[in-house]
C-alpha cells in the first residue's frame, strides 16, 4: 500500500510500505476520504509544538472496514465508519471521571505519537471507529471530526437556550461551532472574520449578524451593543486563537461573560489579564471531543444541517497531496478557501 510520510519541513514522502494487520480488537480501514486540518497545516510547517517527523498525518478521515480483528465488536467488514482520533490511556484521572480527551497520556491519531490517515489503509482500535448511514458520503463521514469539535465546545461550555452568541472566525471550526450554537438554541448569532466568502457561508448556515472585521467602522463593541443592545453577547467563541482575537473578545466582553476558546493558539499569547480579574471573565480552553460528541456530530451531517460542499471549496486526490498541502498554506487564496479535501 501507498502512504505519505512527514519526514520534514514542507517534505512528503511517497512510500510503499505492507498493509497493517489489525490485532484482535483493531479494525483495518480503506481509507476514503481525509480532510487537511489546522493541525495538519501547522505540522507540515513544522509549527506543530507536539508533532514530530516522521509521521504519516491525516485524522480527520472516513473509509470501509477491510478487516475486523475476533474481538472488534459489532463492526463488521464493509461497515462505512469514521474514527475517533484520541488514543487515551483509561487509567488517569481524566480518563476515570470521563474526559478522557485531556488524558494525560493522550496519543492522536495523525498527530500525536500514532501514524495518521494519508495512506490506502489504517489499522486502529475498533472501540474507536464508529459507523455511518449509508447514504452519508464518504466526503461528509470525513467532516464529523472537525464537526465534533464544534459540538464538544458548545456542550462543555455554559450557553444557555435564548443566549445572544458572538463567534470569532468563520474557518471550519467557526462554521461548524456555530451551527452547534444555534442547535443548543441560540437567540442570535455574530459572525466574524476577515474574509467575505466565509461570512457568506456563514449566513448560509443561520448566522443572524455578519461582520467582516477587516471593514469595520467603529469598534466591535460598539457594533456588538448596535446588535444585540446593552447587555451585548451573553458567550463568545474564539474559534482562531490569535493573540488579537482572545484580546478582542476579552475587550469585547460584558461583565462575567464566559469565552470559550476552541481555535489552536501557535504559541504562548498576551492578553489584558487585568480585564479577566476586573470583570470576572472566564475563559474556558476546548480540546476535542469525546465518543458522545462524534455521535451528535454524525446526526448533524446525518440531517442535513451541514453539507459537504458547506465547507468543501478544494478537492484532491491522494497523489496529488503535496499540492494539496501547499494550497492550504496559500495566504493569497483565504477568500477562496476554506476546507480542503483529499479523495482515495
């Protein structure tokens, strides 16, 4: 089989290499179709601060089980599956009391100590594959990853149905957080970003105010208490992690108010600290998901409320990943670009 190795800076390799034998409770997968992520994108540039060549990248992924091990449960061979990247070691004190996400141990698929998906086949635990309705397509299977992200967010922090929700950034993550916000029962959403073809996206998928922030006359605030009066947003998800929008959303914040931030900050970021203490904020970090939150993620795609071409502007093939990868990094083409794609 073919799969395509990390083994430096902006380097791929091409290899052939044999096909994986599942153990006893792994499943081996035809890999199907495998989305190029934040994480992705940053590991290929070598800004990854826990990724380290060589590694086959690509957790964001769906296919066909080929083989099921005498101990892989339920699933059988030609079960149309997606995985649940996380690889947790069930004996520290988060995988006891049920965050398993934040292990202490925790491997990632694609990412983190375990090689990833950009390869024919992936051999991985069976508890950690679930199955898909058929008439899901393999590109939509490929998006309940970062779709769970978006969940896991949402769930875990402390919206309430009626809440007036700002969202900072419209990428993937910010689409997909959003649509979970409005399924939780938001009253109101903001959307922001720098590009006009994500907010348009966004407002595809239900956003009530679009501000592109690039344009802005006046400060945010100040359009924030235009929108949604005095009281402003009552919850804010920083879904880029940029020194620039943590201090906003921080600026930004009616007294109490909690944010959420689910983008992956590159590295360590200052903000106004004295604004956390003065107003009582509480900034709350998101990392994941888990098992229940793949699942919701699954019904979404499932219903309708995202579709693949919501959030896939580029589609390659596998041979062709190098490419891939470098229109993902293209700063010259955001407006444009949004999730990248790669078909088997």
């Amino acid at each position: 089989m073919k799969q395509a190795k990390l083994v430096g800076e902006k380097e791929l390799a091409f290899e052939e290499v044999d096909r994986p034998k599942p153990s006893e409770e792994e499943v081996l997968i035809r890999v199907k179709a495998c989305g190029i992520c934040g994480s992705d994108i940053h590991s290929y540039q070598g800004e990854h601060p826990f990724v380290h060549p060589p590694i086959v990248l690509g957790h964001e992924f769906s296919g066909t089980i080929e083989e099921a091990g005498d101990r892989a449960g339920d699933l059988s061979v030609g079960d149309k599956v997606v995985v649940e990247p996380n690889i947790t070691c069930g004996e520290c004190y988060n995988c006891k009391h049920g965050r398993y996400n934040i292990c202490d141990n925790l491997q990632v698929i694609g990412n983190v100590g375990y090689d990833g998906a950009f390869a024919d086949y992936i051999s991985v635990p069976a508890e950690k594959a679930l199955r898909i309705p058929d008439e899901m397509t393999f590109e939509e299977g490929a998006l309940v990853e970062p779709a769970a992200v978006g969940v896991h967010a949402v769930r875990i922090s402390e919206q309430k149905i009626g809440d007036r929700v700002l969202i900072i950034g419209a990428g993937t993550i910010g689409l997909v957080t959003m649509v979970s916000a409005k399924m939780a029962g938001a009253s109101e959403i903001m959307v922001t970003d720098l590009e006009d073809d994500r907010l348009e996206r966004a407002k595809k998928l239900g956003a009530d105010h679009l501000v592109n922030t690039g344009d802005l006359e006046g400060s945010p605030g100040e359009l924030i208490e235009k929108k949604f009066g005095e009281a402003g947003t009552d919850i804010i998800y920083d879904c880029v992690g940029f020194e620039n929008t943590l201090n906003q959303a921080i600026e930004v914040a009616r007294k109490g108010t909690q944010i959420m931030l689910v983008g992956v900050p590159k590295g360590e970021l200052s903000v106004n600290m004295a604004f956390v203490q003065d107003r009582e904020l509480d900034i709350q970090g998101s990392l994941m998901y888990v098992k229940k939150d793949f699942e919701t993620a699954i019904q979404m795609l499932d219903r309708g409320l995202i579709e693949a071409d919501d959030l896939i502007t580029h589609r390659f093939d596998f041979d062709e990943l190098e490419e891939a990868f470098e229109l993902a990094i293209d700063t010259t083409t955001n407006d444009e670009k949004l999730k990248v794609m790669v078909n088997f």
